[in-house]
C-alpha cells in the first residue's frame, strides 16, 4: 500500500458515522449540513438555489465526521453527507440525494464509503425497495459502480446537467 493509501484507509477509519431522522438530529448537525450542503453546492458550484426544500424533515441523514480537534477544543468537521427521502404518497421509490464530500476530504474513497454504507442500510431497512437518484451527468460512471442505470434524458437543472439513476 503506497503512502497516499494508507493516509486514505487511516482517514476513513477515524471517520464517525450518525444516521439519523431529522427530529434527532442536534442544531450543530443541522447547522455543519446546511453550511456543508451550502459550501459544496451553492458556492463551490455556482449554484443560486432554494437547498431548503422542506424536504429534510421526513429525510433520514447519513453523516460521517471527522476527528474533533481537541487541542483547539473544536467540534469535529463534517467530512461526507446525504439525505434518504423514503417513499411517500407521490413518490414509492426511495431517493438519495444531497450527495456531498467536503473539499478536506476529497480523494479518500469517502463517496463510495456513503453510498455503501447507505445502500446496506436502506435495503436492510427497506428490502426491494427501488432507489432512485438525481446524479449530475458526470457521475454516472460513480453511480452506475453502485448499480443505478439511467433512467432519464441528461437534463439541465439549475445550470447543470444532471439524469435521473435508479436500482432496484
């Protein structure tokens, strides 16, 4: 294992992860997932858009922490974060979305940590359930790994591409 991999395997192994429904989640959960959700896809993108959608409240929330520094006595930075939107009068798919790494840790394998770690756990929780997602079109290769197929035209949404994947 060359150096840069094992600084990767080490940061994901300190990583803490909370699954949670929005109700027990802290306001400092809630603020790092809207500031993350804000740093990663309003101004890293370029993207003036409405993130509050009034979705969240019946969302469970995948987060993965980092260490906290206690040195510095600061809370532990949110290094990953997604939404699962369960299926509801309107919509019988299940959906993933919110889809986010933060830029300090990029590169180690934590987008494909979440999807795992979130696929088990849907279809453990919701067996045969289809999921569907809403992926920017240059990540259909990242999704596709996981086993989402394109089910939609690529399709411009607030400036940018996306397509609709689904898995059964």
């Amino acid at each position: 294992m060359t150096e840069p991999q094992q600084t990767a395997a080490t940061r994901l192994a300190q990583l803490e992860w909370r699954w949670k429904a929005f109700d027990d989640l802290t306001t400092a959960e809630v603020y790092a997932m809207l500031a993350a959700r804000s740093a990663v896809f309003v101004v890293e993108q370029n993207c003036v858009y409405g993130d509050i959608d009034g979705l969240d409240s019946d969302a469970w929330h995948l987060f993965a922490f980092g260490p906290s520094d206690v040195f510095n006595n600061k809370r532990p930075p949110l290094a990953g974060y997604l939404r699962v939107l369960l299926p509801d009068a309107n919509d019988t798919d299940i959906r993933i979305g919110r889809v986010l790494t933060t830029a300090e840790f990029r590169g180690i394998g934590l987008g494909n940590a979440m999807l795992e770690r979130s696929l088990a756990h849907i279809r453990m929780q919701w067996p045969g359930t289809p999921i569907r997602l809403h992926a920017q079109a240059h990540l259909q290769g990242f999704y596709g790994a996981f086993g989402f197929t394109p089910v939609s035209e690529i399709h411009e949404e607030d400036g940018i591409p996306h397509v609709w994947m689904r898995s059964a």
